[in-house]
C-alpha cells in the first residue's frame, strides 16, 4: 500500500520561503509521476507543479519562477521548493503520485498561510 506523508507547512510572511517535502511509502516510487497541487478556502483544488518519472516538470503559470519541483528516486522524496511566496499561495498543499496503470495516492495535506 502506497502512503504519502506532506511536511514543511507553516506560517510565512510575504517574500519569504517555505520548502514542503513528501515521503512516499511504498514500492517503485521512481515508476510513478508526483504532483503537487493546492486548495485554498472556498476554492477548487489545482494543480501547482509535476515531475515525471525522468524528470521533467511542469508549472501553473501563477509559480513559474518561484516554485521548484523536485525528486529523490533514492529517498522517495519529492520537494517543492517555494520562494516569494504571496498571500495567494495561502492553501492547504497535497503531494499526490499517479503510476503508469492510473492508480492515484494523495496525501492529507500540509497547510501553508502567507501573512504578516
């Protein structure tokens, strides 16, 4: 059984940094895409950023430039990396892992709060 843990959430003010990582329990994480995705209050969740299983990564639009993505095949880890974080990036963040049969896993989440 897969499980995926989130850490690294807090509490941030404007122009600062946070960097949320995702350990993934389980066997062949290397064989599965990751993501990151996001739900902030009264909105739909989105997708923030993935890394393939050869790494190559992608954005929403609202990030590029100030998030980075990242795995560890060996540590079955996988970051993200954010810096000049706004009040916008405030939103509970999800690490979610989908394999090449289409078998998804999220975890429970991790909340990030942007403020003064």
């Amino acid at each position: 059984q897969v499980q995926l843990v989130e850490s690294g959430g807090g509490l941030v003010q404007p122009g600062g940094s946070l960097r949320l990582s995702c350990v993934f329990s389980g066997f062949t994480f290397s064989d599965y895409v990751m993501s990151w995705y996001r739900q902030a209050p009264g909105k739909e969740r989105e997708l923030v950023a993935g890394i393939s299983r050869g790494g190559s990564t992608n954005y929403v639009d609202s990030v590029k430039g100030r998030f980075t993505i990242s795995r560890d095949n060996v540590k079955k880890t996988v970051s993200l990396q954010m810096n000049s974080l706004k009040p916008e990036d405030t939103a509970v963040y999800y690490c979610k892992g989908r394999n090449r049969y289409g078998m998804e896993y999220w975890g429970k989440g991790t909340l990030v709060t942007v403020s003064p």
